[in-house]
C-alpha cells in the first residue's frame, strides 16, 4: 500500500497525542491510588528491585541461579496479589493500574509484523479526509448511495443507449476503478451536463482509494489554476509559498481529481498552468480524473491543441447522461 509521507507523519503525530495522553492518565491515575495507598509504592519498589535482581543474576550466573530464580518469582507473584487486593479494597479496578494502550496490536508503536499497523492506517485515513473536505462535504458520498432509479430508460441520442444503462455502465466503471486502483489504472475523464453525478461519483472514487492508502487530491478546475498564478506572482508572500506547496501536491499526488473543467478564466496563464499540470502528470504515471460538461468539440475549441490531444488522447471517456438529478430530487 502506498503512503503519502506528509499525511503519514501527520498520523504519526496524532498517535504520539494518543500515546501523550495514555501516559498522562497514567500518571493521574497513579497518583490517584498512592496518595490514598501508599503501600503500592512500596510494592512497586520491591518490584522494580527485583527486576534489577534478575539482571544481576542472569549475568552472574551462581551455582544457586535456579533457587534464586525462583525464589523472586514466588514473591513477585505475592507482591502482585497484594497489589491487587489493595487496588480492590480502596474501590479500584485491579487493572486501574495497568499500561494504557488504544491498539493491543502495536501497543501504540503503529507497527505491527513489520508494516503499517492498522490502527495508524485508519488515523492515515482520517487525514486523507481532511483533505478531501471540500469534495466530501455532503457526508453520504458511497457507492451504495448512488441511486440509479434517477436515470431514465430514454434512449439517448449521443449512446443510443438507455441513459439508465449507460449510467449503470459508468457506475460500475467507477467503483471498478476504485476498488482496483493502482499505478496502471487509466486517467478518467467525465463527460457530461450538469447534475449528471461527476462530482459524487469522484468523491466515492476519492473515499475508496483514499480508504486504500493512496494520496488523493481534489479542486475545482478554477482552484487549481488559480495556484499557480498565486505561486508565480505571491512568490515571496506566504500565500505564494502555500500555493507553490499545493502545487506540489496536485502534481505529485497518486490520483488528482480536477472538477468542472471548463468553468475557469480561459488566459494563456490558466491554459499554460492546465498543461503543466495535465501534462507533468502524465510524464510521471499519475493518475488524473477530470470531469467536464464540455463536449470533444468544445474542449479542442476551448483549448490549446497541446492540451486536447493529451485529454482525448490519454483518458478514457466515461458519459455521463440524464437530466439534472438534483432538480429531480427536490422535484424542480
């Protein structure tokens, strides 16, 4: 599973918090018990001793090492049945005392058997999310809240198909991708009016293939253009700074998902950032969904040649048919 450094070591910091704050209810816990046990301090002494014992005896090797061996382990276990008592008999739990972890697995380390413990891959995950805020912002965006029914069995003229079918054909297409997602996956480009479920559909895509560890990022075309005019004139500013590091991110991240291509400001600095950006990740194997109300026509129109020639000639289509299914929703 591939991991995006910086949004791996921001998970990692979460659960160094989740570790800080264990250890420090640990330590009002103690406190707790042996300001009305002291005796347990004593024990834990007595305890702490004996483990120096051991290591003693071990090195030393003597001819009573068995004796001794076990003479320790036989207090050990009276010294820890008292503590336990005591524990009780003050309306404690006997655990009240024990190692506070939130995984059993990794014990908070974040490993475990050698990778990625699966408790550090869901804080990874939430922080994936967090990027993926504005795109996710209704909350229900899964497949299975896809809802079919709201495409009809017309023939539409572009298909010559059922738009119901068609839809079908690109919902499965969609969860297809998710579910197998990897560096030979293809770049997606979604076709097709307003309403029609692009940007739902790239947002199940984005839960999924986040959910599998992969980086995924998400803007608006307009957003994403805009950054790199910011970066090119703000470059001394630390708005030209944040911006030249969201660069960075678009361009390098496992799949990048560009929305409603075709709404930006059409300048030949837009146009020279939308090759730089298409075309970098080309270059390097990432993968890039766009999605589009635009036809072919229109986008060879809109466009450099540069431009549509890498958007038609490296993504695959995926049509988008029907009417406007929000006005259906709210029965405009």
């Amino acid at each position: 599973m591939a991991y995006d450094g910086k949004l791996l070591a921001r998970a990692r910091g979460e659960l160094e918090n989740i570790r800080r704050n264990n250890r420090d209810e640990m330590q009002r816990r103690y406190a707790e018990v042996t300001a009305r046990v002291p005796e347990i301090c004593r024990i834990d002494e007595r305890l702490r001793a004996h483990m120096a014992q051991l290591v003693r005896l071990t090195i030393g090797k003597g001819p009573d090492l068995k004796e001794r061996l076990a003479e320790i382990r036989d207090e050990n276990l009276d010294l820890q049945m008292r503590r336990a008592e005591l524990l009780t008999e003050a309306g404690f739990q006997s655990d009240y005392l024990d190692e506070i972890v939130a995984c059993p697995l990794c014990r908070d380390t974040g490993m475990f058997e050698g990778r990625v413990c699966s408790c550090l891959d869901k804080l990874y995950n939430r922080e994936l999310t967090k990027e993926l805020g504005t795109l996710m912002r209704r909350g229900d965006e899964r497949f299975e809240n896809f809802d079919l029914s709201l495409y009809p069995q017309t023939v539409d003229p572009r298909t010559g198909a059922p738009q119901r079918d068609t839809m079908r054909m690109v919902f499965d297409a969609c969860r297809r991708y998710a579910e197998g997602f990897s560096e030979s996956s293809p770049n997606l480009l979604f076709q097709g009016g307003t309403g029609l479920g692009k940007t739902f559909l790239s947002a199940c895509i984005a839960r999924v293939v986040s959910a599998r560890g992969f980086s995924v990022c998400y803007d608006t075309a307009s957003a994403a253009l805009e950054y790199y005019e910011r970066a090119k004139f703000s470059r001394d500013l630390p708005e030209g700074e944040a911006a030249a590091l969201r660069i960075r991110r678009m361009e390098s991240c496992g799949l990048m998902i560009l929305d409603d291509l075709g709404t930006e400001m059409t300048t030949p600095m837009a146009q020279s950032a939308l090759y730089t950006l298409v075309n970098s990740r080309l270059v390097n194997g990432r993968k890039t969904i766009i999605s589009t109300n635009l036809t072919n026509d229109e986008l060879s129109k809109r466009y450099t040649p540069q431009i549509a020639s890498r958007i038609l000639g490296e993504f695959k289509t995926l049509p988008f048919v029907g009417e406007d299914i929000r006005r259906l929703r709210h029965g405009g």
